[in-house]
C-alpha cells in the first residue's frame, strides 16, 4: 500500500497514485476497455460515436473559415478507438484532412503503446505539453477524460470547513476530514467559498489543463468539445466512486486493481471557463447531441444491406449510446467556444 500506518495523504493525491503510479498505477499496467475490462467508454460502444464526432469537427473547421491549418488535439485517448476511427472518416474530407495536424495528449505510457500500435501509421504527434501544438486555430476533444483526474473534496460542517484525506490506521484504509482555513481553499477553487454550499468537489488538475486550452484558444481561436459522465447543478454531490469489472467497487478495495472516477459538475465547469473570457458555453446531454447530428440516420444508412442479426447488433450499440436509462442522459456533451464563433450544431 502507498500509506505507512498511522500516516495521511490528501484525496487527489491519493486518486493520483492509485491510477497512475509509474509501477503500480491502475492505467500503468492495465488496458481497462471493454467487455473483458472494468469499463466501457462510448467509441468502444461503436463507432458511429466517432463518425459523428468527425463530423462535428468537419462543421466546426468549416464554420471557423476552413482555415488551412487546424490541430485536432485529442485528451486521454484510452486505447486510441476514437482517434483512429476519426481518422478514418475524414479520409472523406479531403481539405479538412489536409489542413489538419493531429495530436493526442495522453499521460500513460502503457496505454500510449497501444495507441501507437493501433494509429501509429497516421500521421499523429504525442504530447506532453498542450502548449507544443502549433499556433493555429485548435479543437480540442475529450471523451471521459476530466472524470478521470483527480479530485479534492471540501466539506462544511458547522460553519467549519474540512478538506478530505486518505489514511492508514491499523492497516485499513479510511476517510479522514481534517479541519483547513477558508482561505487556503479559496486559492486551491480560485474563488471566493460562496456561502450556499456545504460540499466541494474540485480538481485542481483538470482547471489547471482547461486554462491553458482556454488561453490558446482566445488566442488563436478554436473550440473545447468536453463528453463525460456529469450533472449540472449548483449544488455539488460527492460523485466519487470505484468500478471494477462493470461494477461499483469498495473504494479501499482493490487499490490499483480498479478505476477511480467522479462525475463533472457542468454548471460548476460553465462559471469556471466564463471566469476564462471563453463566452460561448453549451450544454446538453450525449442522446440530443447524437440524434441532432444525425446518429439515426448514419445507423439506417449502414443497416441497410445487413442481415437482422447485423442490423439488431447496431440497434443495441446505438440504444446504449442515446437511451435515456444507459449514457444518453448521463453522458453530457459540452462546448466552449468564443461567441463570434456563432456555432451551436448539435446544441
Ligand atoms: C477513462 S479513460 C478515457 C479514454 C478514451 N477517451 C475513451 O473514451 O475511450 C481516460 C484517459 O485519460 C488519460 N489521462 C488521464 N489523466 C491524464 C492527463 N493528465 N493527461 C493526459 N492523459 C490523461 C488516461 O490515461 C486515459 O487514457
């Protein structure tokens, strides 16, 4: 275990290590994807997710002017389904394909070899570093990615507020809120506690990455398109859990062994990158961004010459990504961009 007894580590310390650890970490040494995996993220659900995706960007690239040189610019590509289907599909955009370089930003090193196994034939360029990409207009896409950084949490509780640690105490693992200063949270969220709230949920991480995109793209223009499992509301939940297998995991349990997640707070998000000067934010959920940008009609096109047991394996695929009850509400699709830009397709 990463704690000596008797020893403590703060939340977003703790999710740091267990996933990413350089020997031990969850995404170290595991390709987490699919059925045979603990998970299973949308571009692995069909590839109808990417296709329209593509298509988005196509849209987007053509209402910022069709400029002759654009970054794609990919966040934790997992195991490179989503780039390597978007790369093929705007094959059949040929002036989109020639004016766009792509990257992808990805921190596993394990799970950057299968990336490179599976797209390495394309032209694709790995970063460490967002602010490497060229200087040129950028979109920058992120399916599941800001659920899996590491989170804070902020607990008041009789006017007293906590910040939540992990510690070791007899051997197990558990929750210790210890008492911190106002003012010590308050640089951490870069904002005044507003004196509603009694819980916080914050990443410091993913805040720190979406100021340098918002920077870059007041800059040289372009576009954030965000999919994560999320909520909007002003309040904040405690979202934090561990699945393994498919399955919500006892968070002490299988340390290094299981995915640990929370779910985006969007309106929190929208107050955020406002604060960044970035003015035109939309928000809806993964099944009203899909059917707008025509999923129904792509599943009806490429059914139409299959077999029933073909067409019915689409139909499933097609249901989890958009049915309310699966990731058609869950799943929420966000978009910032500057106002001039005047985009909203599929918004
Ligand atoms: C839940 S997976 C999603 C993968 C993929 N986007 C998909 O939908 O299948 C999260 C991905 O983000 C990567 N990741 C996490 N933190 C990162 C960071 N700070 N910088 C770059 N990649 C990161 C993980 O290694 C993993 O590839």
């Amino acid at each position: 275990m990463m704690l000596k007894n008797n020893s403590k580590i703060p939340l977003d310390k703790f999710i740091d290590k267990a996933l990413y650890d350089k020997s031990k970490g969850y995404y170290t040494n595991k390709n987490p994807f699919g059925h045979q995996g603990d998970f299973i993220t949308s571009p692995n659900v069909s590839v109808m997710f990417s296709e329209i995706v593509s298509i988005w960007l196509v849209a987007f690239w053509e209402k910022l002017g069709m400029p002759k040189k654009i970054n794609i610019v990919e966040l934790g590509a997992g195991n490179g389904e989503m780039m390597y289907q978007i790369l093929k599909t705007v094959d059949n955009f040929k002036k989109f394909r020639s004016s766009s370089k792509f990257y992808i930003s990805e921190k596993s090193s394990y799970l950057k070899k299968i990336q490179k196994k599976k797209i390495g034939k394309y032209n694709v360029k790995w970063i460490d570093n967002l602010n490497k990409i060229s200087k040129c207009p950028s979109i920058f896409i992120a399916n599941e990615f800001f659920d899996s950084l590491p989170i804070k949490q902020f607990i008041k509780t009789k006017n007293i507020w906590s910040e939540r640690f992990i510690c070791l105490k007899n051997n197990k693992l558990q929750f210790i809120d210890l008492k911190t200063k106002s003012s010590k949270i308050e640089k951490i969220i870069n904002n005044k506690l507003p004196n509603k709230l009694n819980f916080i949920e914050h990443s410091p991480l993913a805040f720190k990455i979406l100021k340098i995109i918002s920077q870059i793209i007041l800059k040289q223009n372009g576009g954030l398109l965000i999919i994560d499992y999320g909520y909007n509301s002003k309040k904040m939940f405690n979202t934090l859990q561990s699945v393994k297998k498919h399955k919500k995991n006892n968070f002490f349990e299988n340390v290094y062994q299981s995915d640990i997640t929370h779910m985006v707070n969007f309106n929190y998000y929208k107050k955020k990158i406002k604060d960044m000067k970035l003015d035109l934010l939309k928000l809806t959920t993964q099944r009203e961004f899909l059917i707008k940008m025509g999923i129904l009609e792509r599943a009806e096109i490429i059914s139409n010459k299959l077999s029933f047991s073909q067409k019915s394996d689409i139909y499933f695929r097609l249901k989890r990504l958009i049915d309310k009850k699966e990731m058609g509400s869950l799943f929420k699709v966000f978009f910032a961009t500057k106002k001039e830009n005047n985009f909203k397709l599929g918004f």
